[in-house]
C-alpha cells in the first residue's frame, strides 16, 4: 500500500560520463518515481545533516520500485514540475517496519540569472 503523502511523480537526470573526469550534458537516469511534495526542510533534518547555510533547502521523500530504493547520489538532478539539485541522500527508516524510503534534500536550479542594469 502506497502511502497517501507519495503523490507526486519524479524522474532523475545524472551527468554523462565523457571520460579523463570530464562530465557531460545531464540526461534522464531514473523514471516513475514516486515521492511526497517538495516540502521545506525540517528543523530535525537540518540539525542531524549539520546543515548551517543561508540557502533555501526543500526535501522530498521517494519511497522504492519495488523492493529496492533507487539508485540516487548527491548531484543529480530531481525532476517535478521544476528542476532541483541533489545535495544529500540519506535512507529514511520506517520504525513501524515498513518500507524504508530516502530522504532527498534539495534546492532549485535556476534557470536564468536576472540582469542587472549596469547605471549611466
């Protein structure tokens, strides 16, 4: 039974490999996953990553394709209705004994940078 805070669909993209440590263009990695809203961070998990930034974090919740979580690492980018930057992943356990999920925090890519006008 999925729970009812997991409706939301995702997919992952991750950096190509175009070898000698060079990255490529990011491209769709994961599909048809199934995950909470984008929710601000949590006090809790702000503390227990050690967070202490000025940026906006948001989290979201994936819970697994089966039996296993998915394959995701910090620097991809989760997609929704907007693109997000992974900066952490971390296995969320289910104290009642049920699936575990990962917990994803994330920020928003931006897409473009407003200009500003240089004065006369």
């Amino acid at each position: 039974m999925t729970h009812p805070f997991m409706s939301e669909s995702y997919s992952t993209k991750r950096n190509t490999n175009l070898g000698n440590n060079i990255k490529g263009a990011p491209i769709t990695y994961l599909a048809g996953l199934l995950g909470t809203p984008v929710w601000n961070l949590r006090a809790d998990t702000i503390e227990s990553l050690g967070i202490s930034s000025p940026r906006k974090f948001k989290e979201v919740y994936l819970v697994p394709n089966g039996d296993t979580l998915p394959d995701i690492r910090e620097g991809d980018i989760l997609v929704g209705s907007e693109e997000f930057r992974i900066d952490s992943v971390a296995e969320w356990p289910d104290l009642s004994g049920g699936v575990p999920c990962l917990v994803i925090v994330i920020q928003q890519i931006k897409s473009s940078w407003p200009t500003v006008e240089p004065e006369p």
